[in-house]
C-alpha cells in the first residue's frame, strides 16, 4: 500500500509525460485489476488504489481510454459496486473522471473520443454533444447516477465527523454541483439542486438513509466557509488538482448556501 501511495503523491500535479512513465510500468492494469479480485480489502487498500487511478488517468484521454477499455460487462458491475459501496475511498478517483471528460469537451475532443471508443459513449449522441455527459463504464453511469453520487457524497459525513481523509466528500461533492451548473441544460443551479435533492428522496425511500443530503451539505459548506478557506495549501491544491479557479469554488458555495438558506421573512 505504501508503494501505491508513493506513486499517488508522485503524479499529483504531473505532467502527461510522468503519468505515461507510470502508464508504461503496467500500473493501470495491476491498479484496476485489484479491484474486481474475490479478496478482502481494507479501507486504506480501497482508498490508496483509487487514490493511485485517479493520478493515473486525471487530464489524460490515452490513460482514459485505456482504462475503460479495460472494464469487460462483469468488471464493470463489480467496479461500480465498489465506488458506490466505498464513497469516501471512491470519491476523489470519481472526481478525477468527471474533470477529465469536462476538460475533453470543453477542448471539443468529445466526438473524437466518442469514435475511438463507442462503448463508452453510444453512437447515438455523436448529433447532441450538448446533452452527453459522458457515459462511462460500458453504459450511461454518470449521466444517469451523479445526482446519486453528489448526494452520497453530501451524506457520507457530517460537520462533526470530518477528518483529513474524508474532507473530500465534501469538495467532490461541490466539483459535481459545479460541474453540471455549467451544462446549458441543467436548469442551473436550481435545477441541479432540485436533481439532487430528489436522488436523496429516492434513496431514503428505498433504504434506512434518513439524513437529508441537502440539509447535511448545507452545514458542510458553511464549515467550508468559515475553516476551509482559511487552509491555503488545501485551497491551492483544490484549485491546481481541479483546474477549476479558487473563485468559482467560492462563488458556488456561496450561491448554493443562497439556495438552500433562504432569507426568512420579517
């Protein structure tokens, strides 16, 4: 573990020449390889592999594709319950891949991207590039899912219970809300919003989940506010690993705390 932790701590704010050193190595492989193993695997392990592939394929469309490419149907299954089954491992690797395909659409690689690899992304959306999100995993996860995800993410830890490891929950979470305000057709953030507040509807509907996903991002985000922001190294780092400026995460934290704290009438 502490090998894959080395490499992790290596690639973070590498160039593209660097990630194809490690690429080069049969790391991708050996990495996504450990996750559909039949074998018990701690936290840390689960945390330290996903860690290591996100650094592997962040702002990189060779590794990318290579990696999907990599994912057979039962892969895919097993990959995906591990990221939804592990949401404070899983959410900065997750967050890595939804940077990396809005970087490739805003540079308009996306139909190129999408002939190279249509098992990714359906041919059928070749004609509304608007309107795609990248599908990944063999089939519409992300499209159909990153309400769910965000709202995993706005669940899995409370104001109390934040530590080092888990703090990024909270920015993953945010990235995404970000993310699809950006999208012409998400209806803004008030259409993002209402998305995900109806994906934690639905899952404290289907489970024991009771804790509003909303409410409980809220609380994080003034924490956000008043702690957060005030780590300059942990800021500086959001903003070079995102590439999204430090002024637009601020903008949105404050617009979203708009959006759920309304001003109470007098």
């Amino acid at each position: 573990m502490w090998v894959s932790n080395a490499i992790e701590t290596f690639l973070r704010g590498c160039d593209p020449s660097d990630q194809m050193l490690v690429y080069n190595h049969g790391l991708l492989e050996h990495v996504t390889a450990e996750f559909v193993r039949d074998v018990f695997q701690t936290c840390q392990q689960i945390q330290s592999n996903f860690d290591l592939l996100g650094e592997m394929i962040k702002f990189n469309k060779f590794i990318v594709t290579r990696f999907l490419r990599l994912l057979s149907d039962k892969m895919t299954a097993k990959f995906v319950q591990t990221v939804e089954a592990n949401v404070i491992d899983s959410n900065v690797f997750m967050r890595s891949l939804v940077l990396t395909f809005d970087k490739l659409e805003r540079e308009d690689d996306l139909d190129e991207f999408i002939i190279e690899h249509p098992l990714v992304c359906p041919l059928t959306q070749l004609g509304n590039k608007s309107n795609a999100f990248f599908p990944l995993f063999q089939f519409q996860y992300v499209r159909e899912h990153w309400a769910n995800f965000a709202s995993m993410c706005m669940r899995s830890i409370t104001v109390a219970e934040i530590t080092q490891e888990n703090i990024s929950c909270m920015n993953t979470a945010l990235c995404l809300c970000i993310l699809e305000t950006r999208r012409p057709n998400s209806g803004g953030l008030d259409g993002v919003l209402k998305a995900i507040g109806a994906a934690s509807d639905a899952a404290a509907a289907a489970s024991d989940v009771k804790t509003p996903a909303l409410d409980n991002f809220a609380k994080l985000l003034r924490f956000w506010l008043t702690t957060y922001l005030k780590r300059v190294r942990d800021c500086l780092a959001l903003e070079q690993m995102s590439q999204i400026p430090l002024k637009e995460w601020k903008r949105n934290v404050d617009d979203i705390l708009k959006h759920l704290s309304p001003p109470k009438a007098v």
